[in-house]
C-alpha cells in the first residue's frame, strides 16, 4: 500500500514547519505522496516543489479553505486548484485579513485577563501566514500562561471560554463553489470533527455535491469513531470520494503523518477530477 496523505500544514498557515521541513518530514516518514494543505494559502506550494526535487515524493498543491456555517467552522479542502483563479484568490485574501483582525480582537480580550499583547502572537507567527489560534496559543505557551497548544485550546481558546471570535468567511456551498470552479476537487475536512454530525444532513450534502463538492475526509481522527459509517453511507449514496489523511501540524498537534492514509483508487480520481494544478512529480 502507497503512502499517501492528503492533508498536512506548514508554517504557512498554522503548521510548526516551513514547507521545505514538512517535504523532509515525509520524505523520513517515507510516504510516496502527500498534499500540503495551508489555511487560505497557496504560499507553501513552491517551496514545497523545490523541496521535493530529488526525491521520490510527490506533492499535490492545496489548500484548506475556512468556511462558516451559523456558528460552526466548516474546513473544505481543495486540490489542485488554480492558483491564480480571481474569485479564490479574492476570498483567500478576504478570509486571512479576517482572521487576522478576529485574532487581534482575542489578543485584546485576553489581554485584559493575562499578561499578552499583540507582539507575542507576531513573534510566534511567520510573516504572511494565516493566522489563527494555534498562534495565539504559543504566545500563551512562550508567557507561561499554559504548557502547550492543546492546554491553550482546552481553555483560554476554547470557543466557550469567554474569549473566543469568530471570524467572517463564505458558506460551505460557496467555498466549495469557490474550489470547483478554480478547476480543484473540493474535499470535505473532517466532517465529523466540529460538534453534531447533524451538521452535515442529507439535505446539505445534496446542496454541497450540487455545488461541485467531490469527496469527504472520512479518515480523519477527529471524526467520532462511530460516525465512520454515516460517512461512508454518504459517499456512497452522494458518489463521493473518501479520504484518509493526518492533518500534521507538526510540533503543533500530536497527529503523525501517514497516521491515515487515502486509497490509491481515490488518489487517482482526484488527480483526474481536477484540471486547476498538477501534482508535482519530482
Ligand atoms: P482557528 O481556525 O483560528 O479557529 O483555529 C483552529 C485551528 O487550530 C485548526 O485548524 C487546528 O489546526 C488548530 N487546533 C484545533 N484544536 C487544536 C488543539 N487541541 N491543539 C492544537 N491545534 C489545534
Ligand atoms: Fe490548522
Ligand atoms: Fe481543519
Ligand atoms: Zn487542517
């Protein structure tokens, strides 16, 4: 069975390794294929393809694209897309000045309680990343105030924990268009990760696939084990693709990359599907 990961994070967004590290990370951890999947960027792609020459990895561009549903945070992943396509670049750009004045409003409020100002976030955070919590929670960890990320989210950034903002960002049926039509295959990020799997009913799903959605991370550990069936129940009824994959973080978050992987079959159907961007084959 290849090795293949479709869903990781560098330090373009909010991962703890530039992309030429997390290349050499899976490159180690000798994969044979892995997406790199930044929040609302496509900053990493390049360096991730010079990275990868000489080696026998391949690296498929993408992005994460953040999304918002009422009050729930909807991440679609988008593969292969055109880079350069109007609509996606102007909504990627909208989403990162969003988040970055939704963080400086958390620096504010949390500022008021703890000893932490906006230069402590920026001294944790590569100059043109997207920013968001993880940044937020290793200026916590640099003053002190809690031992790692996971601690920081557990608490002071929990969106119940008297802090949290949410930010503006398109629909899920609008980001998947989005995607779609920049030539990507769009991917539905840990469907199961963000509280009631009745999020995504019937009736929503039609409305994403109809959009030009393509396929849903059904391995993925923050989806509830017991919802691994109501996944596979939806890609088969919908026709979509199932993905497996580790949303690596590096240092940042304990999933491993390989820690699940996604079928060759899928693999190909994506490739295939997708007209925006190819994968770069060292
Ligand atoms: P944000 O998009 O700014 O609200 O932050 C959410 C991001 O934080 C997600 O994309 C995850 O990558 C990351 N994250 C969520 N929970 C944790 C956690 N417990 N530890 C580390 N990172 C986390
Ligand atoms: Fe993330
Ligand atoms: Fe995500
Ligand atoms: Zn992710």
């Amino acid at each position: 069975m290849p090795g293949i990961d479709l869903h990781t994070h560098s330090s373009v967004s909010d991962g703890t390794e530039t992309p030429a590290e997390l290349i050499a990370a899976a490159v180690a951890a000798d994969l044979d294929v892995i997406a790199i999947t930044d929040h609302d960027s496509t900053t990493g792609w390049d360096p991730a393809f010079a990275a990868a020459r000489g080696t026998r990895l391949t690296v498929v561009p993408g992005i994460e694209l953040s999304t918002q549903l009422d009050y729930a945070s909807v991440h679609v992943l988008g593969y292969l897309i055109d880079r350069e396509n109007a609509p996606l670049v102007a909504a990627m750009e909208h989403i990162r000045a969003e988040r970055l004045h939704r963080a400086e409003a958390m620096v504010a409020r949390i500022g008021a309680d703890y000893a932490l100002d906006w230069d402590d976030v920026l001294a944790q955070t590569t100059p043109g990343a997207t920013v968001g919590r993880p940044h937020i929670a290793d200026a916590l960890v640099a003053r002190g105030h809690v031992t790692d990320r996971s601690a920081a989210f557990a608490s002071i950034l929990h969106w119940r924990g008297g802090y949290y903002r949410p930010h503006d960002a398109p629909v899920p049926v609008e980001g998947v268009r989005l995607i779609a039509e920049a030539g990507g295959a769009a991917v539905i990020a840990h469907p199961g990760g963000r509280g009631p799997d009745r999020l995504f009913t019937d009736k929503r799903i039609k409305q994403l696939v109809d959009a030009g959605l393509f396929g849903l991370e059904v391995d993925h550990r923050d989806n509830p084990p017991g919802s691994r069936a109501r996944w596979v129940d939806l890609a088969s009824r919908f026709g979509l693709v199932m993905t497996g994959a580790s949303d690596y973080h590096g240092a940042g978050k304990p999933n491993r990359l390989g820690e699940n992987t996604t079928s060759p079959e899928a693999y190909e159907a994506i490739v295939a599907h997708a007209t925006g961007a190819h994968p770069f084959v060292p």
